[in-house]
C-alpha cells in the first residue's frame, strides 16, 4: 500500500468516527420537558386556585384530550378533570405526573397518547417501554387508582403510521392483562368507514384531530367502559 492510499484510508477512518460520534451525541439528546412547563404550570395555578375534587377521573395525553373541551359534558355524572397538553408524548404524561395527576388524587387516569412520539421516530418498542414507565410511576404514587390507555385510532394525516399505531395498541392491551389496575379502552376503529380509511367527516381542517363528531364518538366508547361495574 502507498503513501498515499495510507493517508486516504486514515482520512476515512478519522471521518467515520466524527460521524459515528455525532450520531450518537444526537441519539443521547436529552427529551425536552421544558417546553410545556408555561402549560404544566398553568394547570398548577388553576389547582391552587380552584382545588379539583378528589377521586374525579383525570385524562391526561396529547392534544387529543386537550381539545377534547366538552369532556364534562360528554361523559355526564362523572368527576372528570382534563390535564392534557398538546404536542406531548408518553414520557411528557409521566415526567409531569406529580404536578398535574398525583396531586388530584383521581380514581381512575386514562390516557390517550403515542401518536407524536411514533410521528417524532420513536420505535413502538420505545413508546411502550415509555407506557410501562408511565404506569409503574402513577401506580406507585396512586396504588388504589385504576390506570386506562385509550387507545390511538389512525388520522387521515398520519394515516402512513397505522400500523404501528395498531402494534402498540396491542402491545399495550396485553401488558394490562398482567394487572388489575391496568385497563384498555379499545377505540382503533372508531374513525374508520367502509373502506378501512378514517372517515373526513370525523375530523377538522388538519385532518389529524378529532371534531364534534369524533369526540362523541370516542366519549361512546368511554361512557360504556365507567358504566361497568
């Protein structure tokens, strides 16, 4: 081998492991949880002022839930509180599960999220890993409080993640078979017509949330779950 081809090979090598380097800095970025403490502070202040009543049931999620505003309406003779937070994801819910959820001392906490973290990259097996967190920490904090995942169901926007949304939805229903505490509200198809495809009829202009219509719908699905006993 050659001077040269020697250099060429060294210059490669040394270029490898900057970019190797830099791939992993960029996969050991620290989640930002920053970023909702303006909304997770917000609901702080509200409860200081106006102090929720104990054993409601919370739901608590993504954008789903925080715009889900006719909550209470929707699920008449129920303490319902709404701590959802747009944009968020699993590992949000848990992180800030002692300001927003411990507190409140609910009966019941249901959560509807995982839809950003698969759209933001992560793995099914990492949401689900960051599900089992979420309970394991509202569980040891809330021992006498049932846990309940609501489901995802597929938006005509992120239509091309359905399928994985679908795995974890799964992964999850199995796992709350493993405690008492741990349930699942089944509601993938509740958007879906004829075709199998999300129906348009069901959402707003973004084509990722739920309208009026959807709500209720989902609410359906709700209701019929705390009717049993």
């Amino acid at each position: 081998m050659n001077r040269f081809n020697r250099v060429v090979l060294v210059w490669l090598a040394g270029w490898w492991m900057a970019a190797s380097a830099t791939v992993s800095l960029c996969a050991e970025t620290p989640h930002d949880y920053a970023k909702w403490e303006k909304e997770i502070a917000a609901y702080e202040q509200m409860d200081r002022t106006n102090p929720p009543p104990k054993g409601a049931v919370v739901f608590t999620g993504a954008s789903t839930i925080r715009r889900w505003t006719t909550l209470a309406k929707d699920l008449p003779g129920q303490l319902v509180l709404n701590r959802g937070f747009g944009g968020s994801e699993i590992a949000d819910a848990a992180h800030f599960a002692d300001r927003i959820i411990v507190p409140c001392a609910p009966r019941m906490v249901v959560l509807r999220s995982g839809g950003n973290d698969l759209h933001n990259g992560k793995s099914v097996e990492a949401v689900f890993a960051d599900y089992k967190e979420f309970a394991t920490k509202v569980h040891a904090a809330l021992p006498s409080a049932q846990i309940v995942f609501l489901s995802l169901s597929p938006s005509i926007a992120r239509w091309e993640q359905h399928e994985k949304e679908k795995a974890l939805n799964d992964l999850v229903e199995q796992y709350t078979k493993q405690a008492p505490y741990l349930k699942y509200i089944e509601e993938y198809d509740i958007a879906l017509g004829p075709d199998g495809k999300p129906r348009p009829e069901l959402f707003v202009a973004d084509k990722l949330h739920f309208n009026a219509e959807g709500n209720k719908l989902m609410a359906e699905k709700v209701r019929a779950f705390l009717a049993k006993p």
